[in-house]
C-alpha cells in the first residue's frame, strides 16, 4: 500500500498546483490513500467550503488542519466531516475531531492530527498525553495510524517521533513550509520526517509576498502579509506499507517544480 502526504497547500494557486499533479502522481506511484494537510489553503490561513468540495472531487481521503484552522468560519458547516481532521489537542469541547480511522484496501487506517506547542502562539493540551489518550482509545481498532504533527519547532518534531517511536506507523511534520531531509524508518518500524514541506508559491518566503515578509524583518513594524504569485512547486512524502503487516517497506519526499 502506498500513501501520499501532501505539504501545507498554500493559497488558491497551491490547491491548483495539487489539482494539476495529484491525478499523475496517483496514476505514476500507485498511490492508494491521500493526506492533505490545507490549513492555509484559503488565502493562506484556513479553508472554505469551495476548497474543501474540490478536495473531495480529488479523491482526497483524509484533510488536516493546524494553527489556522479557524482562519474561515466556512469551517464550521463541514467541521464535523469524516475527512475532516484539526488538532486533537484543542481544548475539550471543541467542535470537530482530532482522528478518524479510514478503510483502504482492506486495512483500517488511524490519521490523527496534533498541533505542538512551543513558539505556535495557541493555547493547547499537551500533544504528548494528548496522543497517549488517542492510542488507548482506538487500541486494537487500527491495522496502521498516521500522525500530522503541525509544529515549529524541529526538537518538539523529533521529540514526538521517539516518544511514539514503536507504537505508530509514520509521523510526518508540517507548518514550517521548508520541506526536510531527515526522513527515515526506524528500527522500531516507525516513518518519520520533520517536515513535508509545503504545496505553493516557489518564489516567496514560506509562501507569502517577499517584499511583504522583508518588510517586517528589515523594520520590526507589523507589515499584512500577502500571498505570492507565480509558478508554484508540490512538497510532499510517499510511504510505502507491507500489505500484509503494514510495517514502513520506504519513505520518499517529493519535491515537483
């Protein structure tokens, strides 16, 4: 089984670069089951109902979410969705689900989102007893779990990939937009990469107006960013599972020009 793991989808020209590649990319790669996280699909922070309906016409299996989740109140007519995937770590009482478990190819896949808390600026539960309450309570109801872990700080990534080393099937990073080196299967059986990258405008600064983000470090003044235009690139990962004991067979990024 192949899994495809899309980076942050980046404005409307991202979801477009994603709407002109996926269906290759599927056909090329045998790609079974998709992953897209599109917290900053709608202008570059949240998602709207448009969106989220031409994510489902590409067969999209699961969505993921992160910091900007609430950047639309669109949200909140398709929160409640099964593709639907924010944080689980939100306060108690949050409308929407932090995981869902999925059926492809005769297996049943865990994708739990989680967001971390160091310099992300959101009052959130702990990720880590966050996820532990996960694992016990879809114990033995998986054959394979999947965990978004929408972070900033590369330590809290690699934090997580040990502490849930062994008990899970692939984490992968997102949310700083600069795709990482680092992927690799550990002797545990667990995927891991800090971050998949991102799905939107080449020629920008994670995705916004250069002249826009050069501003705010240059003078120290608020400055509104804006989205950049232009040619945009894909970033992503391919996992490949064993069929039979779903343990990682290889992990590989992708990076589309």
């Amino acid at each position: 089984m192949k899994i495809l793991v899309v980076g942050d989808l980046v404005g409307e020209n991202g979801v477009q670069k994603l709407k002109k590649e996926l269906p290759t990319i599927k056909e090329k790669e045998n790609i079974d089951f998709v992953i897209v996280n599109a917290e900053n699909a709608a202008g570059g922070m949240g998602i709207t109902v448009s969106i989220f309906k031409e994510l489902k016409k590409l067969n999209v299996d699961a969505i993921t979410m992160g910091n900007h989740t609430w950047g639309k109140k669109d949200i909140f007519t398709f929160i409640d969705h099964e593709k639907m995937n924010r944080p689980a770590n939100y306060s108690r009482g949050v409308v929407g689900k932090g995981y869902h478990i999925y059926s492809c190819k005769g297996k049943r896949m865990g994708v739990i989102n989680l967001m971390g808390r160091t310099d992300m600026a959101v009052q959130l539960d702990n990720p880590f007893t966050k996820i532990e309450d996960i694992l016990e309570e879809i114990k033995g109801k998986t054959d394979c779990i999947i965990v978004d872990f929408h972070a900033e700080a590369t330590a809290e990534k690699i934090a997580m990939k040990y502490f849930l080393n062994g008990k899970v099937t692939f984490v992968f990073g997102t949310h700083t937009h600069v795709q990482t080196a680092d992927e690799e299967i550990t002797k545990e059986g667990t995927a891991y990469i800090s971050d998949i990258g991102m799905t939107g405008p080449k020629e920008s600064i994670i995705g916004m107006d250069i002249e826009a983000s050069l501003k705010r470090f240059l003078t120290s003044l608020p400055e509104r960013y804006k989205l950049a235009e232009g040619e945009c690139m894909l970033n992503g990962c391919i996992l490949e599972i064993d069929d039979e004991n779903c343990r990682p067979v290889s992990i590989q990024r992708i990076n589309l020009p």
